[in-house]
C-alpha cells in the first residue's frame, strides 16, 4: 500500500513522512555519527585539555618573555631609536630612571634583574642595587648619574641587550638550552665553558636511554623466547616473575636498588665475600671498596632493571604468535638451528623488537626520579633539570625551552626510527 | 534520667563540633619549616601549645627554596600563611616584594628585644642557628680544624656530607685556599674568586655526598656512608642526645646566621598568621623550643627562662665562638641566584 504511494509521478523514493529517502538516510547517518562522535568527545576534550593546551602553553612559554617589556615600558619605547653603536641618548636614561622607581614602588625590580641576569651573569644585584638608590635623583641630567650608581649603565652591551628583551617574545631560553646565546650585535654564539652543560645533558639524556634500552633488550629478549615456548604451565608461572615487579611502584623499586647499592649496602658486601672486591682491586679495576651508590652505574641498573617488562612483553606478545612451524619447516630443510633462529625466527619477532625499544627508550628520555635517587649529579637527565628550574630557579622560561629541546629531540627520533622500521611495522602483539 | 543524659551528650557533641567549626574557619594557618628535629622542636614548643589555645594548623616542610614561595606569591596562589626563612631568603624576599612588610604594633612586640631584628622589615627573628660539621667519633679522630677536616682527603680519606647549595661552601673553600675571613666576600665578589672557590672544590667534588634536607647530614654520618658532614648545629645535637649518636660536633668556623618567621604576600589568612607569629615570639614558648633543640632564642627576654644545661651547645657559647664566620646575609640577598645557579651548572658538568 505505501508503496503506491512512495512511487509518485516524478519517480522519486520517499519515507513514510514523504521526505525522499536519500535525504531520510542521510539524516539518519548523521544522527548515527553524531552518537558515536558523542562518545569520542570526552576522551578528545581530555586530549585536548591534558595534553594538547599543555604542549601549546610550553611551546609558548619557551618564547614568551614579558619580564623587561612590561616593567621598562618607557625605556623600551625610548631605545628603539637607538643604533646601539654607542651609549644611549639622555632620554633613555631619563626614561629608564623614571621606570625604575616605577619598579621600585611596585617591587618589580628584581623580576628585571633576574631577567637582565640570565644574559649578564652578575647583573641581578646591581639592577637592584640602582632599583634602591634611584630614588635619589630627581632631576636631569640622568646619564652620569645613572652611570655613577653602577657603571654597569655604562657599557654599550647592558642597553643591548636591554633593546634585545625589550619584545614580548625571545629565542633566549630556546637558544640557551643548546648552549647558545645572542651576542651584542645580535649574532648567534657560544655560551662562556662555565654555563655550558645542557647540550652535555641532552647527550647524556639520550646516551643513558639508548643504554637502558639495549640493556633490556639483551637481557628480555632471550626470556620472552623463553616464556613464549616454554609449556604454558612453566610459562605462567616464569611470567609471574616477570609481571610482579612490573605491578610494584617504580618509586618503590628505586628505593630498593638505594638500599641495595648504598656503600656498605648489600651489593658491597656481597662483592666483599665472594671475593670481587678482592679481586677487582688485584685488577686495578678499583681502589678500596666499590663505590655503587650515586653513580652512572647505579642509575642504568635501576633503570634497565624498571624498564625490563616495557621492552620484554611486546617481544613476548610477538613470539608467541609466531608458529612452530617455520622452525620445523627450515630445519627440515636442513638450516642449522643458528642460521634458522637468526634468517627465519628472528626476523619475524623484529616487529615486537621496535616496539618494545621505542617503548623503552621514550620512556627512559623523560626519567626523573630514578636518577636523581640512585644518581650523582652528572648522571641527571633533562627531566631532573626542567624540575630544578620550575622548583629552584622558578624560570618558567628554561624549563618550557628544556620540555621543546625534549619534545624535538624525541620528535626526530620517531622521525627517524619510521623511516628506518617503519611504524606500520611495529607491533604490540 | 537516661534521656536527660543522652541529651546532655547530644548538645555537649553539637557544643564541641560547632567550637571545632570555629577554630576551622579562615584560621587554619600552614605553617611551613625546614622538617626533621627543628620543625619537631617547633611542634612542641609552638604548634601543639597554640593548637591546643584552639587553633588549627597544617605543617609543611621546605628545604628553603625561595623559588616556591617566589612562585606562589607571583601566581597569586599563597597556599602558606607562615614561613620558617633564613637570613639570606628574607632579605632577597623582602627586596623584590615576596613577604609582607609586618606591623610590629600589630604583632605586639617589642623590636628592640630581638636581636637582629632590625635587618629587615618583613621578617621577625626566631632562633641563632649555626651551620657546622661532625664526625662520629668512633670512626674518625678529632680532625685539626674544619678545613682539614673537609678538603684533607689524604688524610681523612672518604666521602663528605656537604649541603647542595653554595652558601657557606664557598666561604668556607676560600678560607680553605687561604683567603683571610675578613676578605672573603671582597674576593667572592669577583669572578675571579667565585672561579677560586669552585676550584678549590673542584679538589673534592668526588668525594662529595650532596644533602638537600637538613636531616640528612646526621643520617649519612650515622650509616657510614661518610667521614663528615654538615648540617645545623641543632640536628647534631638532637642526634647526639636524642639518638645517642658518638658524634662530635667541629665547632672551628662555625657559620651562625638566623631564622626568621614570615608572611608570604598575598595570604588569605593575615591575622591569623599574625597571632601565630606573636604567639610563637613569646619568652615562655621560645625557652621552652632550647628544651628539644640547641637553637638560641632571638627574643632577649627568653634568655633568663633558658635550660642551663643547653647553654654549651648553643652556638654562641664563648667555647665554640673561638674561630667563628660570619656569613654576610645581605651578600647572599643580592648575589644568592647568580651563585646557586653558578653552583648547580657546577654540580652537572
């Protein structure tokens, strides 16, 4: 009956309300889409909010530098004529006295100390030295008696690098982090032996992690093989073994490797009674008792010690899916079991390797309290120096320009690591 | 009979909660110090007293980073009313606007009485702490003086327990190098001399164990995990009779400086953290505080009501005066960033 009526003259389908039906689907779909879509929303809104926003604001952080624009506005103003050949003119230094005692009142002089100071080691307490005494002048001219509070007023490159900062946004902490600096006329130069470590710790960041990774490739990948062939009965029970500490706190576990490491810990004592320590000092290898505790040393063993089951169970979750057979087949076919494992099994399991090495190695770039427990200070990684910066230093500035470096140094890894294995490539299981 | 009972418990209960309503509302102060034997010292003498008085107050500890009071105070997030600070924090705090400048007429306080006082306007003094080494007798001989027993590893083989910041150890490495006491902060002043310090540390940087709390020094004495340490002179002795520890304490160049109560700016709970800092700079609560730590009280009027059997250990008897430094607080306000950041590329490299 409906159909009679569905099929008018003009030979277009319609729905029971008489909407032709490609409009009642397309309406239906799109009802249907903006369910599903609804139930993506709360996860998207929580990407957005804890980790999109968060990146955005460091990014912007790493280059946003208020301090000297918002506090020195008219000196600001009165240096952009200024060719920076030779000291500035009389108004600047008029307009800089009657900004700081501006920043004086609202107690705002060390913040441009502090900044003045990242880029001219020692100026913070002179800036705020004049901050105290700039009181005093009340009329022109200003230039000499400026000079004549701090003769730092007199050198060519504090007004320079005043002009440099005198934009809301800077390349200064990006640019220092890679142990870089902008010089006087602007050019780009290394930083003074003395300040130059972060290109040092980004090594050594990206060093520790490589090692921790293959450590726990060496040390996983025999034991995955072993839990994936081994009868399910033995295998669970070895997986407990496996999955245990993986389960227990990574805080926890550190503290035990302190304990365990400290001088005179058990490791010491351990290495004393077999004979170890005897022997290692026969060597030469040391001198007295080994020092474990606070060392390179200690932070790998801990690391690759937490980061095992992270680069094991992708491993594992590959092998097993791998058939017996392909062994059987290439034995059969007269391959030694070497030359079997290494041309048939392990190709196959190469998958899991990229896995679980990226896996590891991305987590270990972002490792802080391992370290920082069971390390000395020239075992810290760029984590522990983001969290000295916001906590110690309270420069916002470096520790969103130390998360950049991290955040493109892990970026070209990835870059690299897709073109070499392939992300399609890699599996979890 | 029962009924009245039960009612007469009823209106008791509701009469203690609403009290406890009271105290709660906008006075529960957070009072943050430098933890282990001194904040427990503090309790004693301060907290639970003022607690008892029917006040509410939450502790948190610090290890005197000025960088997180610094960062509550510009994000306009005071989430600690009362602060526990040293010389050096006070006075960069009070210069770039961190601390409250306090009314001493409000605090009702006399300023005349506390010795120092008049360093700064945004800070009332507490106690005279000194910072010192040990050793633990048993192990270790009386060495000749600090500096033999901090830069000898010849002679005193093994690890030091230093404090992971420059104040003091810089002093004290150019003292070591043969810098007069006199002029160290004349040299330290210049590059070149801050390079000397660093060099001379540069000799025992690795047999260096670095604390960042306070109560570490003693812990790592105590383990053995090294021949001497550093700490405050209360956390020595609070080890030595407390915990029965054979330490000893060097008082050779002792470094005395003072702690200081302060108001971050910017707190909700002012009157609040006023009425505690006046409540804690009473003579009574003060002499009472040398009972459980050898801390001298800043408060003159505190000193007749004194433990007699302290006054030894306190940092300034004449017997541990004999060589003594005294560090210069208003050095450590200017330049204080610029060394610790010096320090911290240092400790990294």
């Amino acid at each position: 009956m409906s159909t009679a009526q569905a099929l008018p003259h003009d030979g277009v389908m319609r729905a029971a309300d008489g909407t032709p039906l490609k409009v009642a689907l397309a309406r239906a779909e799109r009802r249907e889409r903006l369910k599903a879509l609804g139930l993506v929303v709360p996860l998207f809104a929580f990407i957005v909010l804890s980790f999109v926003v968060p990146i955005l604001v460091m990014l912007y952080n790493a280059v946003y530098d208020p301090d000297v624009s918002e506090n020195m506005p008219l000196t600001v103003q009165s240096l952009k004529a200024w060719d920076g050949k030779e000291l500035p003119p009389e108004e600047v230094f008029a307009a800089f006295v009657t900004d700081m005692k501006a920043a004086q009142q609202n107690k705002q002089v060390a913040l441009i100390g502090k900044r003045l100071n990242y880029e001219i080691s020692g100026i913070r307490s002179k800036v705020i030295a004049t901050g105290r005494k700039v009181g005093a002048l009340t009329e022109g001219p200003y230039k000499d008696a400026v000079i004549g509070i701090d003769k730092v007023w007199g050198d060519v490159d504090t007004w320079a690098t005043i002009k440099r900062s005198s934009s809301s946004y800077t390349p200064f902490y990006v640019l220092s982090m890679l142990d870089l600096r902008q010089s006087a006329d602007g050019s780009v130069e290394q930083v003074p032996a003395d300040r130059a470590i972060y290109k040092s710790i980004l090594v050594r960041t990206l060093g520790i992690s490589l090692l921790v990774t293959l450590m726990t490739l060496l040390l996983g990948y025999p034991v995955a093989y072993l839990l994936a062939t081994s009868p399910m009965k033995t295998a669970s029970i070895l997986m407990m073994f496996v999955l245990l500490p993986f389960w227990t706190s990574l805080l926890m576990r550190t503290t035990a490797w302190m304990v365990l490491m400290q001088d005179g810990g058990v490791f010491t004592q351990m290495l004393h009674y077999t004979g170890l320590t005897f022997l290692m000092n026969m060597l030469g290898v040391i001198d007295g008792q080994p020092e474990l505790f606070k060392t390179r040393f200690a932070t790998i063993v801990a690391m690759t010690h937490i980061q095992l089951p992270f680069t094991l169970l992708p491993i594992y979750s590959v092998m097993k899916t791998i058939s017996p057979n392909y062994m059987r087949a290439a034995k059969s076919l007269g391959g030694t079991p070497f030359y079997c494992f290494l041309r048939v099994y392990m190709p196959q399991t190469l998958p899991g390797v990229a896995a679980g090495c990226l896996l590891t190695f991305i987590l270990c770039l972002g490792y802080y309290i391992t370290p920082a427990l069971v390390g000395g200070p020239t075992d810290q990684m760029i984590s522990g120096f983001i969290e000295r910066a916001i906590n110690s230093e309270n420069n916002w500035g470096k520790a969103s320009a130390l998360g950049v470096i991290l955040l493109i140094a892990t970026l070209i890894l990835y870059y690299v690591y897709n073109k070499l294995v392939g992300i399609d490539r890699m599996k979890l299981g | 009979m029962k009924k009245f009972a039960t009612l007469l418990g009823v209106a008791l209960m509701a009469g203690t909660a609403l009290g406890a309503v009271k105290a709660y509302a906008g006075d529960e102060l957070t009072i943050t110090s430098w933890g282990g034997a001194y904040q427990e010292s503090q309790r004693k003498a301060f907290f639970e007293p003022y607690i008892a008085a029917g006040n509410k107050i939450t502790e948190a500890e610090y290890n005197g980073e000025i960088a997180k009071i610094r960062a509550m105070v510009e994000a306009n997030a005071v989430t600690w009313d009362v602060v526990d600070v040293d010389t050096q924090t006070i006075l960069a705090g009070c210069a770039e606007g961190t601390f409250e400048t306090l009314d001493w007429g409000k605090l009702g306080l006399d300023r005349s009485q506390f010795i120092g006082a008049d360093i700064t306007d945004c800070a009332v003094p507490n106690i005279l702490y000194s910072t010192v080494a040990a050793y633990d007798t048993t192990k270790t001989q009386a060495p000749a003086g600090l500096f033999e027993a901090l830069f000898d590893t010849a002679k005193y083989p093994g690890k030091r327990a230093l404090q992971k910041s420059p104040f003091v150890n810089l002093e004290w490495a150019l003292m070591a190098d043969g810098v007069a006491p006199a002029d160290v902060y004349k040299v330290l002043g210049t590059p070149e001399g801050v390079d000397r310090a660093f060099k001379k540390l540069d000799t025992i940087k690795k047999d260096v164990v670095w604390w960042e709390s306070g109560s570490q020094g003693p812990q790592l004495l105590a383990d053995g995990q090294v021949v001497f340490a550093t700490s405050w002179n209360g956390r020595f002795y609070n080890a030595i009779k407390t915990d029965k520890k054979p330490f000893a304490i060097i008082w050779d160049y002792q470094a005395p400086d003072y702690d200081w109560w302060a108001i971050p700016k910017g707190t909700p709970k002012m009157d609040a953290a006023y009425r505690f800092i006046t409540f804690a700079s009473q003579p009574k609560p003060m002499a009472e505080q040398t009972k459980y730590i050898s801390y001298g009280p800043a408060n003159k009027a505190a000193a007749p009501e004194i433990d007699p059997a302290i006054l030894p250990d306190l940092p300034s008897a004449p017997d541990n005066l004999k060589t003594v430094f005294y560090p210069d607080p208003q050095f450590w306000g200017d330049k204080g960033d610029e060394l610790r950041e010096r320090f911290n590329a240092w400790l990294a490299q």
